[in-house]
C-alpha cells in the first residue's frame, strides 16, 4: 500500500527532536510524499530547508487565516512568486470565522485568501485549503474566483455544501481524526473516492486528540474510508494515491 499525506506541518517545533525517526514510521506504512504546508513565512522558510534535506517532503507556503496582516500576506506573495518552482501548494490559506467574527476583520480575510486564489492559479499551483466554520463561502469564493486546483483540508461543513466541489472537481482530504468526528464520517459518506485524499494535519488532527499526530497515521484514516465505503482498504489506498497524483503531478513519486 502506498500514500501520500496532502497536509501536515512538519517544520513544527514537535518534531524538531525526532523528525528522521517519524519520517521513517511513514515511510514504513507506504507513505511515498507528505506536503508540508506552512502558517506563515518562518515556516515557509523552513520547510523549503527541510525538503532539501529529507526527499519525501514537499513544500507549500501560505499565511494561516487568521492572520490578517495584509503586509505579512503581500510578502508572503512575493515570496510564492519567486520560489514557485520549489512549492507544490500555496496553503494553508482559506478563511476561518470560528476565529476571526467580526464583519470587518472577515473581509479582510476574504481580501487576502482571494489574493492566494489568484496567484494560484496565475502560477498553477495547488490551493490548499482551510474553512472552519465558513465551508458555504470557502466554496463560493472559490467558484466566483475560478480557482483550479483545490485541495480542501480538514473540511467541516455539510456533505451538501461539499457537492459543489465535487462538481467543480475539487478534492477533499480525511484525517485520522476522523474516527472521532461523525462530521467527518458523514462527509465521507457522501464523497464519491474519486474526489477524496488523505492527509494527517500532523501535528494536530490524530486519532488521538492529546497525543501529536504524525503522517504514518495516514493509514487510520484509509482504513476509516475503507470501512464506511465498504471498499477494501487497497483499493481506497490506490484510488487516492491516484486522486493525488491528478492533483500533485508536479511530485516525482507520481
Ligand atoms: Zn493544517
């Protein structure tokens, strides 16, 4: 069986002691590339040094939705720009109004996530996604923009507000958390696997809520999808290996 992990983080600090060994644990299980993707421009930085160093990441950059920093985002930009050939992702970008309630503070989310879509799609990168409490404008968003290349993450809205991205032909990816989320299982209940990935969110997202999350997990979550569909768990694995290579054809494993 082979996967790859389509979001985790893991230039974080959680893994600054063991990251050879936890790699090692994913790699073991079948994971072939795990795409790194970052809060903000520290991170960013860091995972471009840290796919050098290890061959199964590849890096994305974003700026967290919370962040509402226009000049932080316009570098963050300019920063995409110039390493385009280097990243596989701009995310984790999106919007989050369980965070961010104001009317005011939320259009300016709006103006910085719609800035990512199009840079996006000017350079053909993939838009990896977060919407927390905003899944019906994430989506719209999206449409109004015309974005291509989408990749939503830790999805948690109604299975009937995924169906436009799925018409869209976008793909959403499960985490390992899921075997404690009813939301999530619902959703994939509803999904058709043609449109689904996998992914860890490591260091948060596990199976576990108190324990640090890791990409080798990314097997609970296949074996969840497997169990709910009622498909084998290597015919799950080899489904969305494939979805994810439809979506990251730009990484050598595919
Ligand atoms: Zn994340």
């Amino acid at each position: 069986m082979k996967f790859i992990d389509t979001h985790a983080h893991m230039y974080d600090s959680s893994f600054e002691d063991d990251l050879d060994q936890v790699l090692k644990r994913a790699e073991a299980k079948g994971c072939s590339a795990i795409v790194s993707v970052s809060e903000n421009l520290d991170d960013a930085l860091k995972n471009l040094e840290l796919a050098e160093k290890h061959k199964i990441l590849f890096p994305g950059a974003g700026l967290f939705p919370t962040n509402l920093d226009i000049g932080q985002a316009e570098e963050m930009y300019k920063f995409i720009e110039a390493n385009r050939e280097k990243l596989v992702a701009i995310g984790e970008v999106g919007l989050d109004y369980w965070k961010v309630q104001e009317e005011e503070k939320r259009e300016v989310q709006r103006q910085i996530f719609k800035g990512f879509i199009e840079l996006a799609k000017r350079l053909g990168l993939v838009l990896n996604v977060h919407s927390r409490s905003a899944g019906r404008h994430v989506v719209s968003m999206l449409i109004e923009h015309n974005a291509q290349k989408v990749q939503l993450h830790g999805f948690d809205a109604k299975a009937s507000t995924a169906t436009a991205g799925v018409e869209a032909g976008w793909f959403f990816s499960i985490p390992p958390s899921i075997v404690r989320s009813r939301q999530k299982q619902k959703l994939v209940k509803n999904l058709p696997l043609t449109n689904m990935l996998v992914e860890s969110d490591s260091p948060v997202l596990g199976p576990d809520p108190k324990k640090r999350n890791e990409p080798a997990n990314c097997t609970i979550a296949l074996e969840a999808i497997a169990e709910i569909k009622e498909i084998s768990l290597n015919k799950v694995a080899e489904q969305l290996f494939e979805n994810s290579c439809r979506l990251y054809g730009k990484v050598p494993v595919c």
